[in-house]
C-alpha cells in the first residue's frame, strides 16, 4: 500500500454502516459486498434484521462473518431496524443502507467528504439509480412540500439530463444515506410509528427544522434493485396497492401533526383538506376506500403518539415553516394523470395549491 493511501486510511473518519434486511436474503450479498468493495471501507458493518424468517441471519453469519447482526425481534419496519443500527453503533458517522442497494465504487467517500465539508450537514444522501436501467434516475433529493410530501428531484429522468444540485438540498430519501449520529438522536431518529412511507420526509423536516443541512452527495451512486414488494413503483406500468394508500391516508398527516408549526397547519388547512379529498377520490378509483378508511382511523388512534412524538420534534427548532416548505408541482408516477383531463386537473391543483402557498407563506410560523 502506498505512503498516501495508508495516511488517508489511519486518518479517514471511521464509519458504521447499517444494512436494513427483512426477508432479504437474495438481496444481501450483493449489497454487503459493495460495502466492502467501498475505498476505505466502513470500520464496522451491522445487519439489523427485522426478524427474517428466509435465512438471512444464518447466510450472513456464515457468508459474512466479520458483520454484526441485530435482531430486532419482529418486523417493527425500517425504521425500527435503522434507529437500533444507529444506536448500537460506535462511531459518530453511520451510513444507513436498505438491503437491495448497491453502491458503486467511490460513493462513501464521497458522501463522507459531502459532510465533512460543512459541519452543519447532517445527512448526505447518494444518487439512487435503477437496476434495471442505470442510465436512469430512481431517487434522488427532493424538497418539503406544505402539504406534507416529498417533491422529487429528477425522478426517472435520464442521468445526463440530471444535474447535481449545487448546495445544500430539501429533503433525503433514505434508502442510502450518511449520518451524523449526535442530531439523528437528538431528533428522534425515524419516528417507529410512520412504520414505512414519509419517513424520509419526517426526518428531513426535523433536522432542518433545528438548522441543519441535508445535502445530495455529488458523484456518489448505488444501485436500487427491487423495491419494498407492494410499495415500491417502478415506471408507468407500477401497481399502487391498497397497503400504500392506507399508508398514505395515515402517514401524512401524522408528519403534519409532529412537524408543522399549528399557526402553519391552520393555515394551509383548505389546501391539506382539498388534497386529501383528491387523494380519496384517486383511491376510490382503484378500489382502496376501505384501505384509504382505515388509515384515517388508525391517524385518530395515533394522535396522542403524534402530539408526544411532536414535542421532541420541536424541541430546539429555529427555522420557521416559510423558509422549509416549497409549493412547486406535485410529483406523480410517470404517465399517471399527464394528459387529458387528469392532466388538465393535475395543472389545475398545482396552481392552486402554489396560488394558496404564495397568499400564506410569510404567516406561517
């Protein structure tokens, strides 16, 4: 090894990393591979394994034996399984990686120079790519719309049509993402209730919230292979379940209640309220009121968790709403509602609700 690579080693910030599995097995080889392909490599690798019942414990322990494995006793979602990486783990810096992510050559030391450049980053995010198609963007950044969701940045759109942002970003999504361990915790790391969708949007609003940085790391790129089965959607053709519209009923307005400032809250109420009755009639087209019902009842349930859980949110928050929150166009899965009327009512809604964004913006709290 020569003189320069082994100072850069012995002086390089040590890094955990934290692999997400549930049922996974297929996934894993790869993805643990990667991580130690990665120049240098994390000091430490943890399989946090929501209770696998496909092998995945035992293929690691006996493919992998120098990664320590966390059950979390049931499958409590990833959320669960990342706050237990982050809390066992003993560095400062943890990289959280979902099972079916492979990250290409030079991607954690780009997401760890992406933070290491400003001390008030707490997350660096690499540029997700399809498996199936690595000249196309899967997840990128994204920005916090008022509404409570996530404003995707070049969602499917080619990678040479895809800049890189210069700055900091608005948002993460968290299938592969370097933390800061002191304000992860500090903010209650991904809230366990939200079980899985928004919880990227969650984290993003607490930590920015407290005046940190969220950020894109420029060069750094893995691979996304399959998804969530029965969440993820993958190109025009995608089904939307009934699980991910129960999921969303539920989970966005659980993010408004921790995150949103009230004075916000009631003032972006006719927008959240016209929204959320857009999205009932989207889920009564595809047979999911029952699904989009019982999210809402399971919210009711939740509220006091919600109001608790706000309060730790809160805690140390110094920016407002107005400075966080953006109104641009909502992003859909490619081809839904592009053209026609659907398309003519998608054009309507993002007018509107930009039109009702620009009337309260500097109200809100």
């Amino acid at each position: 090894m020569e003189t320069g690579d082994l100072r850069r080693r012995i002086f390089a910030p040590v890094i955990s990393a934290i692999v997400v599995n549930w049922n996974g097995k297929d996934y894993l080889a790869a993805c643990l591979q990667a991580l130690l392909d990665q120049d240098p490599p994390p000091d430490e690798i943890l399989l946090a394994d929501n209770h696998s019942d496909d092998g995945s414990r035992e293929f690691v322990a006996e493919r992998f034996p120098s990664v320590r494995l966390i059950d979390t006793g049931s499958n409590h979602g990833p959320c669960r399984a990342r706050n237990l990486g982050v809390e066992q783990a003993r560095h400062e810096l943890c990289l959280l990686v979902d099972n079916d992510v492979v990250m290409q050559p030079g991607a954690l030391r780009a997401m760890r120079q992406e933070l290491e450049a400003d001390p008030k980053s707490a997350l660096a995010q690499a540029r997700s790519l399809c498996d199936d198609d690595k000249e196309r963007v899967h997840y990128d950044s994204a920005d916090l719309h008022f509404l409570g969701t996530l404003v995707l940045h070049n969602w499917y759109r080619k990678v040479d049509a895809s800049p890189w942002p210069e700055g900091p970003v608005g948002a993460a999504i968290a299938l592969c993402v370097l933390v800061r361990k002191t304000p992860y915790l500090a903010c209650g790391g991904f809230d366990e209730n939200l079980f899985i969708l928004y919880e990227d949007n969650q984290l993003s609003y607490k930590l920015r919230m407290r005046g940190h940085r969220v950020r894109l790391a420029r060069g750094a790129l893995c691979l996304h292979r399959g998804g969530t089965a029965g969440l993820s959607l993958r190109g025009a053709d995608a089904k939307y379940s009934g699980r991910r519209t129960f999921l969303h009923s539920r989970n966005r307005w659980y993010v408004l209640l921790t995150c949103m400032r009230w004075r916000t809250l009631m003032l972006t109420l006719p927008a959240q309220l016209l929204y959320g009755a857009v999205y009932a009639g989207f889920g009564h087209a595809r047979g999911h009121m029952r699904d989009w019902w019982i999210g809402k009842v399971e919210l009711v349930r939740l509220v006091p968790v919600a109001l608790r859980a706000r309060k730790l949110a809160q805690r140390g928050r110094c920016v407002p709403d107005r400075e966080l929150l953006v109104a641009s166009p909502l992003t859909l899965n490619p081809g839904l509602a592009e053209g026609g009327s659907k398309g003519a009512l998608r054009r309507v809604l993002d007018r509107t609700f930009a039109a009702w964004w620009t009337c309260v913006r500097r109200l809100c709290g």
